[in-house]
C-alpha cells in the first residue's frame, strides 16, 4: 500500500515544515532519552506522518507511543482520510492500546485511543460496533479524560465529535436510548472548547464539521462562523495547514448553495467514510 501524502499537503510542509510545533500536548519528562525522539518528531514535523510513527512506536515510553499514534492517525485521519489506510489505522490501534496501559491517566493518550476506536467504528458500520461495545468503550475513556482535566478543550471537543458520530448515525431518538448522546451537547461541549481556544484552527474547524454533521439547516451559519475563523487564522505548522485546507473545501462547497455537492465533499473528507 503507498504511503505518500497528497500534493497539496506536499506543498503545505514544504511551506510550513520549519514550524517545530507539534499538535495538541507538548511532552513530558520521558524514561525515552530526549535526542531518541528527535528523528520521529522532525518527520512528524516535515509531514511524513507514517515515517514519523514508526520511529516512534520502536520507543518503550508513553511519550513514544502518543508520538506515534498522533503521527499514524494525522495520516489516516487527514492525508488519505481513510483510503486504503487499514494498514495505518491498525497501527494507531496497537500504539494506542500500549499508551494506555503504560499510562491509563496520560490524557492525551486516551483521546487518541477515542479516534482511533472512532474510525474503528466507521469500518464497522453501526450496528457492529454498538454489538462490539465500541462506542462505549469510547465514551468511557472520553469521561475519564475529562475528569482528568475537565478544562482540556482537546477532550471537549472529542466528546461533541461522539455526539455527533451517534446521533447522526443512530438519530436523536436511538442515539439517545442506546447511549445518551444528544445534538445539543455536542454543541454546547463545541462552544466550551471555542470559550478555552477561540482561535485555533483544529477547534474551528472541527467543530464546524461536527454541527454540518448534526443539521445544516440548525447549525450551517455558526459553523460558517467557525470556518471562516479558522481560516482566519495562521497556521502554527503543516498539520494546522493541511486542517485549513479541509475547512476552505468545506467552506466553498457550502457556499455553493448545493447541498448535493456539500455532502459528497464533506463525505470525501470524512475519515473511512468512503
């Protein structure tokens, strides 16, 4: 299977590569030597996400293996958004699984076993994965992250993407039987995480996909608002970049007035929805 990125987020590294921010949770002290790390951060850094979590899955400390998930799922999530990504997406399983053991309290290691077990989910379709406990498993681990730091506004706006997730998939009604999910938290956890991060890209942009994903009809200005802060925003590095960029195709396919062409691009940039 290739594991190349796209050429436009080519050009977004090559433009913002020298950026040495990474996203969401700096790191901590490490068992792992600072300088072992190197490598796998300066590829997560250029773009080359796969490279990236494979150097840094061979490290035995939970900082090494939330590097590579980070790496795996940015690739699968948002570079070939789930096309022949199996691969990958086993590979943040497995990595997530073993962050979590070594650190069951590491949040950002709990968020990202969310997305992965979410896009899980998607492969399975949603009758699988509500027999497979799958979306239980996810809400757990999204609470627990929560009461480990009720103010991250990363595992604020992971828990308003399972909400949405449900809900659209199951509706209100059986969303709300089978697992007490609701439309209108996931709006209000959107509008807490926005109330800590106003400005960020990811938060915008994400949480502008979570509302379209509820209704265009209730939601499709405020998200509109969301996007065009996003977009309003310099990117801080390639992933910033490359999150943008989905949000200006969402932004441009609303803005045509098509809801026919909106859902086949919102579609196309929805992970293992294809």
């Amino acid at each position: 299977m290739k594991r190349n990125p796209t050429n436009r987020f080519r050009l977004a590294c090559a433009v913002l590569g020298a950026f040495a921010v990474l996203w969401v949770i700096g790191f901590g002290a490490s068992a792992f030597a600072e300088d072992d790390l190197g490598p796998a951060r300066a590829a997560f850094v250029a773009g080359d996400f796969v490279a990236a979590g494979d150097m840094a899955r061979l490290g035995e400390s939970v900082e090494a293996k939330v590097l590579a998930a980070r790496a795996y799922l940015a690739e699968t999530g948002y570079v070939r958004i789930g096309l022949d990504a199996e691969d990958v997406l086993e590979d943040s399983l497995e990595v997530t699984t073993e962050a979590v053991v070594l650190d069951p309290d590491y949040v950002e290691a709990i968020l990202y076993r969310v997305i992965a077990i979410g896009y899980l989910s998607r492969t399975k379709g949603n009758w699988s994965a509500f027999n497979e406990g799958l979306g239980s498993d996810a809400e757990a681990l999204i609470k627990r992250a929560i009461e480990l730091e009720p103010q991250n506004p990363w595992a604020l706006m992971t828990f308003a993407g399972w909400h949405s997730e449900i809900v659209a998939g199951a509706g209100s009604f059986l969303g709300s039987m089978m697992y007490g999910a609701s439309g209108q938290k996931a709006v209000q956890l959107c509008d807490d995480a926005l109330a800590i991060e106003p400005s960020h890209i990811v938060f915008n942009v994400e949480c502008a996909r979570t509302l379209m994903r509820l209704s265009l009809r209730k939601y499709g200005q405020a998200a509109v608002a969301m996007l065009n802060a996003g977009l309003a925003t310099e990117p801080a590095d390639a992933f910033d970049a490359v999150v943008q960029d989905h949000g200006r195709q969402l932004l441009e396919a609303y803005e045509t007035g098509d809801k026919k062409t909106f859902k086949a691009v919102f579609r196309q940039l929805d992970a293992f929805r294809q």
